[in-house]
C-alpha cells in the first residue's frame, strides 16, 4: 500500500543518513568550540601520521617545489602548481590533525564484556524488515559506512552503545524519524590498527 510503502522507504533511507552522515556530524559544537571524541588510540595514531608528515612527507614536497620552480617559466609550469599544491594539502592535514587532537574529549574504549562498546562488532536487526546489519563502532575520525564503520556519535552508535545481546534499541533519527533494532551478537573485538583515520 502506497502509505506503507512510502514508510518503508523513508526508513530505509534514514539508515543511509545515519550511517553515512552520522560519523561526520560527530563534531559537537559546545560554545565556539568544535570537538571530537577521541580514543586514545586515535590519538596515538593521529600523532604518528603527523611525524610522518613532518619528518617525512615535508621535506620531499618542499625539495620537489624546489625542483620544479628551477624547470622554468612558472605560468606554464605543470610541475610547480602540483607539487605546490601536494605541499599545501599536507601542511593543511597537518593542521587539521593538531586541531583535532587540541581540540578531543578523551574517552575510554573499555566496555563491560556483554555490553556494546567502541571497537565492537554488533549485529543486528532492523525490526522494520527482518534486515540483518553487522557493524563496528569507532569514533568519528575512523568511521566509514562503506566498510560498516558506525560512529559512536551518529544516531545509531549512540543508541546501541552499553546495550547488551538480545535487547532492542531505538534509534531516532530527527525529530520525526526513527527505527528500532534489536541486537543479536556482540564482538569483542579491538583496535588492530586497520582501521584507518578518515581524511577530512
């Protein structure tokens, strides 16, 4: 029936937007300040891509501006303008990854062994439609909904975060849309490292 169908829709793309976007809206404004929250694993591993950035990456851009400005006639120069331009991103990822790390709540990634934590994998069910989703809870800065990598700040992180196996969870969308999941295996497992930082 067209009701029932156009509510199904609706549902079905409310789960779009809360994985896809929920991860990158994680950043809350409190006051002026914009914040993430960070594990501290996160943090370590942000902290080591901007040694490298600097040890490393920096000085090979900044040899290969060199390099290319000394070819000539700059208006014309293919080169330059990519390697400049390959420069910049870097001192503004560098930037960016200073500002998130200044900037983070600091949380803990333990969680009790039945419960849904950071880092766990949890299955479940969308009651709506019998669809069966397994997911990994990360922080924002690693979420991915290509690779089901939830952010423990979207809408659906949050709501399954501390829920144990067999236990239903509502997860809201907006102000008008909603749906409920029901768990049906959690996984311990952790951060091995392969769970990459997202770019911007």
């Amino acid at each position: 029936m067209p009701g029932e169908q156009a509510h199904f829709v609706q549902a079905f793309f409310s789960r779009i937007v809360c994985a896809a976007v929920g991860g990158m809206l994680g950043s809350i404004r409190k006051g002026k300040i914009m914040y993430d929250e960070l594990t501290p694993s996160d943090i370590k591993k942000m902290e080591e891509e901007i040694e490298h950035r600097k040890l490393v990456v920096r000085p090979k851009a900044l040899e290969d501006v060199k390099e290319a400005r000394a070819h000539g006639d700059l208006s014309e120069n293919f080169e330059y303008y990519a390697a400049k331009r390959f420069k910049n991103q870097n001192e503004s990822r560098i930037r960016y990854l200073e500002r998130m790390i200044r900037t983070a709540k600091v949380i803990s990634e333990d969680s009790a062994e039945d419960e849904v934590g950071i880092n766990n994998t949890v299955t479940v069910e969308f009651v709506d439609d019998g669809t069966v989703e397994s997911y990994k809870i990360v922080t924002t800065v690693r979420g991915n909904s290509l690779e089901n990598l939830i952010s423990n700040e979207s809408p659906l992180g949050k709501a399954l975060l501390g829920k144990k196996e067999g236990e239903s969870a509502h997860v809201q969308v907006n102000n008008t849309i909603g749906y409920d999941v029901k768990i049906l295996k959690i996984e311990n497992t952790v951060d091995d490292g392969s769970d990459k930082i997202r770019s911007f």
